[in-house]
C-alpha cells in the first residue's frame, strides 16, 4: 500500500518538507510498511510573479517629501465612513472651557464631561446665556432640510437621485441631527466661524451616513461627494470646500494613521507578493490546471499498487479534479483506491460550477473512488462534502477539531491524531491491504 501527499496553495519547499516530514512519520507509525510519498509541485507549477510584479503600482515606490493631500483626504474619508460623526464629536470637545476642578492642559480639548449624554442645550458654565446662538440655529437648518429633494429643479435633488443617495438621505439626516455629537457641538459654536465649521461638520457627517449606508452600491465619485457636501453646508450657513481647521487638527493625522487606506497604498507592493503563492496558486491552476493534474496522473500510475491519495486545499481540488475526469471517461486512475480531502474546497467549487469536470448539481461518476472529506468549522477554507453530493455512499465528511482559529486551523489537522484514526478507519472500510 502507498500514501501520496498532494500539498496545498501557496506552499514552497521548506514549508512542504517540514509538513511532509511529519505526516510521513504519523502515517509509517500507523501503516507499518506502507510508502509514503509525496506529489511536490510547488515550484513547477505554482505561481510566480514573472515580470517582478511591475504591474503592480507602488511596487516600486519613490520618495515622498510630503504626504499626498489626495492620500490624506481619502483617509478622512474612510475614517468617516467607519465613524460618520466623529467629527461632531471633535468639536464638542474642543470648544469646551474647563469645569471648576479641572485642568486646562493647553491643548484646547479636555476629557468628556461625566454625563456625555446630558442634554447639550444645558449650560455648562463656561459661556454667557445667548452667546450660544450660533450653534443651535445652524442644527435648527439641518433639521428643517427637506427629506426627499426633487429629482429635477433643485440641484441637491438632483445630485442625490443621481448618486443612488436619495433613499437614505432622510436617515442619514434624522440620525445627524438627532445624535448628542451633534447637539453637543452646536451648544459650543458660540461665533460665527464655530458656526460655519459647525455646519461643514454636519454636512460631513449626513454624506457620510448616506455613504454608509449603502456601501459599494453607491454611484457616487468623490467630486460629486464633495460637491453634496459644499451644497449641503451652503444651506446650512457655512463653507463646504474645506472641512474645519479644528476638526483637521485633530483627525487629519489620525485618518492616516488609523484607516486602512493609506497602509494598503504603502504596503501594496509586499502585501502583493506575500499573497502571490497563496492566491496565485489557485488562479494559475484555474486556468492552467491540467498541467498539475497530469503531473498528478504521472506520479500516481508510477507504481500499479492500491493508493491512497490525500489533498489539502488545493491538492484536493487538483486530486477531485483529475479523478473525475478519468471516471467520466471510464479510464478509472489505476491504483487510486481512496481519496482524502483536508482542509478542501473543492465541494464549494462543486457549488459554484467552477470544479473541472463537474456541471453543477451532478453527481459523481462511477468509477470514482471512496473519498473521505476532512474539515473543521473554523476553517473557513473548509467544507462539507456529503450534503454536495446526497446520497453517494461513496462520500463521507469527517470532522476534526483542533480548537485554533482560522488560518492556524488551516494547518493544524496534520499534528491531530483523530485525522490518522480516521484515515486508517477509512483504509480498513475499503479493505486496502
């Protein structure tokens, strides 16, 4: 009897010998004079990035002397789509005067009062009653919007029928308007620049909660975003071209510090060829998958004796692929007596009609062999088999829990000594001897 170990994407040499090494060892002391091979094929057939990943911008990056206004906007843009109000939040902070017992630390912005959800239109004690005007009054504007602008007529309307933005916009309103940020930070706008930073805010905060709420399904680029947002803070009473220098001062930084943009802009490069071997393997064998399975068929009809064949990820996808082929032929792979997924997708792309030699909702032809489909829920490059393929004696799913989580599970059935069990439970059921 032999064993061929068919490894899985993204694995080079020196990660497929120390995982060979310990399944061969598992497998010889449970199978005591069985071979134990392995079906290498990363180098020969895996991917590569043949140009040097020229085509991949910012692989090569140049010097910058100074951040990219167009990066630092993109980032307050996603830090504002995460948060919609985070910039109301800065300004009902920073305007706030110190409270009897409390220390000014210079920075214009203390800690948040003890009771952050108190009513905003209180007084706090750190301006004169009438002062605050300003702020409210640009909040009372917002709230008299209409909820739903014309289509044509009103250019507003028009621009948010055009974006898809027009069926959240009543939320997005109602939420801005109705949230203590929002309150708060029109209670401290106690001038007239408070007040048109107040509004630029405000208007920020009621686009990006449109946004937001529809995700990608938004046809919205960012001169019409910008322009929704210069129109919206126009009617409030204040300037819309640029947000305010307080609210920048503090958050401008901080998106590009905290948002993912900028870091998948500068690490594009090696997050690309880190990713290569995992997510080019499986493009690659997509499109130029027969060249692995007839390295596949060679190796196993190298010797005519009784194999069992055992694929993680995408060596079971390769190994389903290549048997059912031959058994649609009727040219059966000679030897190949039990299959044994690990860790497999190939059931998915059973699923999504992406398997080779399947069409969706068929069945397996005969002439396939056993085949034993090993997963763990938390790896979610796992999945079931038998409820793909109902009914087929011929299938069966065996669960193994290693108690990691993804991707570290991914990995982690070849140190589980339920997995030989079972293997050697399911040698003995087709009497492979």
């Amino acid at each position: 009897m032999r064993f061929l170990f068919v490894h899985g994407t993204g694995v080079r040499r020196e990660r497929h010998d120390t995982l060979f090494a310990l399944v061969r060892e598992r497998l010889t002391d449970r199978f005591h004079g069985a071979a134990v091979e392995s079906c290498y094929w990363g180098d020969r057939f895996g991917a590569t990035l043949g140009a040097g990943g020229r085509s991949v911008p910012g692989m090569r990056p140049t010097p910058q002397d100074a951040p990219d206004p167009v990066d630092a906007e993109t980032a307050e843009w996603a830090l504002l789509l995460a948060d919609p109000l985070c910039e109301l939040r800065v300004l009902a902070e920073v305007g706030r005067q110190p409270g009897p017992g409390e220390r000014d630390d210079g920075h214009g912005a203390d800690a948040a009062p003890a009771h952050a959800g108190e009513d905003a239109d209180h007084d706090d004690g750190f301006a004169m009653p009438g002062v605050q005007a300003a702020g409210p009054r640009v909040l009372a504007l917002l709230e008299a919007l209409p909820p739903a602008p014309p289509r044509t007529g009103d250019e507003l309307g028009a621009l948010l029928h055009g974006t898809g933005l027009v069926a959240g916009f009543a939320a997005a309103l109602d939420s801005t308007a109705d949230s203590a940020e929002a309150a708060r930070a029109a209670a401290r706008a106690t001038d007239e620049p408070q007040a048109r930073e107040l509004a630029t805010a405000l208007a920020r905060a009621v686009t990006a909660t449109a946004l937001a709420a529809v995700t990608d399904e938004a046809d919205c680029t960012a001169t019409e975003r910008d322009r929704l947002v210069e129109l919206l803070t126009t009617r409030l009473g204040g300037d819309g071209r640029v947000p305010g220098a307080r609210v920048a001062a503090v958050l401008g930084r901080l998106a590009l510090r905290v948002t993912t943009q900028p870091l998948l802009d500068a690490r594009r490069g090696s997050l690309t060829v880190g990713a290569t071997p995992v997510l080019g393997d499986i493009l690659r064998y997509q499109s130029r998958g027969h060249e692995l399975r007839d390295f596949l068929h060679t190796r196993i009809t190298a010797d005519p004796g009784p194999t069992v064949l055992i694929g993680h990820s995408l060596g079971g996808i390769a190994l389903v692929d290549l048997l059912t082929l031959a058994a649609a032929r009727g040219e059966a792979v000679p030897g190949a007596e039990l299959l044994v997924t690990v860790g497999s997708q190939a059931p998915f792309l059973h699923e999504l009609g992406a398997l080779a030699a399947l069409e969706p909702g068929a069945k397996l032809p005969y002439g396939f062999p056993r085949w034993l489909n090993v997963y763990d829920r938390h790896d979610v490059l796992s999945y079931l088999a038998e409820p793909v393929f109902p009914g087929d004696a011929r299938v069966t799913d065996h669960e193994i829990r290693s108690r990691q989580p993804f991707p570290a599970c991914h990995s982690a059935y070849w140190k589980q000594d339920s997995l030989y069990e079972r293997i050697e439970q399911a040698v003995t059921e087709a009497e492979i001897g």
